[in-house]
C-alpha cells in the first residue's frame, strides 16, 4: 500500500510540477490539441498501461523527474524511443507525438470541466472541455486510468522504491 501512494504522489508530484512552470510550447500544445471521443478513450487506455509500465521501471522516479523538465516534443521523442511504451501505444492505436499532448490537453479538459480554472484547466481548449463535459464516462474512464495505472505496480517488485 506504501508502494501504491508513494507512486501516486510522486507522479502526481511531477504533473504538478509542471503545471508550475507552463511554458509557450505546452500552452500552445495542449491549448491547441483538438481531442475527439475515440480518441480520449484510447489515451486513457493507454495511460493505465505506460503508467503501470513506468513504475516497474529500474530508476523510474528519477526519469519521470527528468523527463517533465523536457520539452513536450523531447518527451514525446524519448518515448517513441522506448520499445515497451511504443507497444503499449500501438496497441491503442497512437503515437508518442499524439499521445503526449493529447494526455496533457485531457487532463487539462477534465480539470477545467470541474471548474479549476488556474494551472492545468487554464490551458484547456473549449472544445476539448466541451467533449469532456458530454461524457461523463470519458471523466470516469481517465480517473480510473490515472488510478489503475499506479495500482497496477501493488505487486511489483521495484527495488528503489521504499515500502
């Protein structure tokens, strides 16, 4: 149990953290990211399984860290470099250049459609907050994700991870 709020602290530590220092690339990524149903599904299926990959990685709160330091377009490249999050995204039917910003323009959408209106629901774009809004199931199913991804490691044996 440790494990699961240590790594739901640290991951959300690391999207907070940027959330602080938004720069004009994310803004005019994830503002300008145009999400469709289908497609905001297939992110959040994404998203459980490379969360869940990602803890189970040697060293990952230190690369989480780094990476979130990085340009969106650098993150993006770094995980279309990963063989393992590629299969992940392949199986969802998306790239890692879709993938980044489309899960940032979500998370952004599902805020600013529970009324945050500074940070991360700042940069939502009306129509994207529209499409969450019309969906309660998308709301669900990306909470549910966040959530599945970082539960899927309760078992895992991370050996860099206090218990």
């Amino acid at each position: 149990m440790r494990l699961l709020i240590h790594s739901a602290l640290l991951v959300l530590t690391a999207v907070s953290g940027i959330a602080q220092n938004i720069t004009p690339e994310i803004k005019q990524d994830v503002g300008g990211f145009k999400l469709n149903l289908d497609q905001a599904n297939r992110i959040c299926g994404a998203m459980a399984e490379l969360t869940g990959y990602t803890l189970k990685q040697p060293n990952w709160q230190q690369d989480l860290m780094d990476r979130m330091k990085k340009p969106l377009s650098e993150q993006a490249k770094d995980l279309a470099a990963d063989p393992g999050s590629v299969a992940i995204l392949r199986k969802h039917r998306l790239e890692a250049r879709e993938y980044v910003p489309g899960i940032l323009a979500l998370r952004a959408a599902v805020l600013a459609a529970k009324g945050q209106t500074s940070g991360w629901g700042s940069l939502a774009s009306p129509a994207n907050i529209a499409l969450v809004k019309s969906s309660p199931a998308l709301v669900q199913k990306f909470e549910a994700a966040e959530m599945t991804g970082v539960s899927s490691v309760r078992g895992g044996k991370s050996s860099n991870v206090n218990r």
